[in-house]
C-alpha cells in the first residue's frame, strides 16, 4: 500500500469519527465519502472481470458493502435541532462497522502485499476466479457500495418526511427507538 492508499483509508475512518460527537448533515458532509470512494475506483477499478467465478466474488463482496453500509447508517442517530437541521451522531456500532470494513480490505492489501500473494492465488485457482483484477474490483465496489448505502440511509432518515409526529429535537426513526 502507498501512503496515499493509507490517507485514503485514514480520511473515510476519520469522517465517521467526527460523527461520534454529532456533526450537522448536508449535503456536502453526505457525499463526501462517496466522493472519496468514487476517486478510489476511478484510480483503482480500471475493469471488472467476468470469466470463471470473478462475478460471484465481486457480487458477495458488493453486498457485504450494502449489509454494512446500511447497518452503519441504520446504527448512526438521526436527530433535528430547534430549527429543523439534521444532525447525526454515530454510535460506537456504526463507527466499528465502518472502520472494520475499511480495515478488512487495509488487511487483504497488506496480506496480498506481504507474502499472501500465494495464498490468495491459491484461493483463486480453488474457485475458479481469474485474475488479481477481480479482488481489485470486489473490494473497490465493496468500498463503493458501503459508502453509497450509508450516505443512502442517512439522506432518507435526514431529509425524507417519515412521519407527521417528527418534529423538532425528536429523533428520526433510530434502531429500536419509538416515537412517542
């Protein structure tokens, strides 16, 4: 990994470390880490193989992104201030979700990067997926799929009307909450 795939990876943890302590949503706050993802694929992604299992792999992997990028977002408290602004506060489940996510496709890297090159070679050969490309692609679109569902659900929690009860300082439809 190069210092800029560490700054990468460090810039998307630090985003939902600043939603520990609440942070205002926008728009721009919203699509920030999409941002970051989309430039990652574009620098990374260049195909997306289809022989042997290479589409099987990338599909799984895509929707672990989705499964946690949803639970993230789902796990993230959605509240409104006295004046209607949207604030979101993740908890400790959220944040752990994002960073192990983040820190599972860190560790494939340095894995592939520092003598497990043959054992996922090995793998690949097993299941018949053909090149080092569609691992590339898995995690990347992993990646995407993460951010892009999590951005998601906090847009439609923030900015969707759930219910004529929601009103300011309530909280917006979180995980086991109920609206009274």
């Amino acid at each position: 990994m190069t210092l800029s795939d560490y700054a990468l990876d460090l810039a998307l943890m630090g985003i939902v470390f600043l939603q520990l302590r609440g942070r205002r949503l926008t728009v721009r706050s919203l699509l920030l880490p999409v941002g970051i993802t989309v430039w990652a694929a574009r620098t990374y992604l260049h195909s997306v193989p289809t022989a042997g299992n290479d589409l099987v792999l990338i599909a799984a992997c895509t929707a672990v992104g989705v499964t946690v990028g949803a639970a993230a977002g789902l796990l993230t408290k959605v509240t409104r201030g006295a004046d209607g602004t949207a604030f979101a506060r993740a908890g400790l489940a959220a944040a752990a979700l994002w960073v192990l996510g983040i820190g599972l496709r860190m560790g494939f890297q340095e894995f592939a990067a520092h003598g497990g090159a043959g054992t996922i070679g090995r793998f690949s050969a097993a299941h018949h997926i053909t090149s080092m490309q569609a691992w590339v692609a898995a995690l990347i679109l992993m990646a995407l799929a993460e951010a892009l569902t999590r951005t998601a659900v906090l847009a439609g929690r923030a900015f969707l009307p759930l219910s004529p009860r929601v009103g300011a300082g309530r909280a917006i439809m979180g995980v086991g909450e109920q609206l009274a």
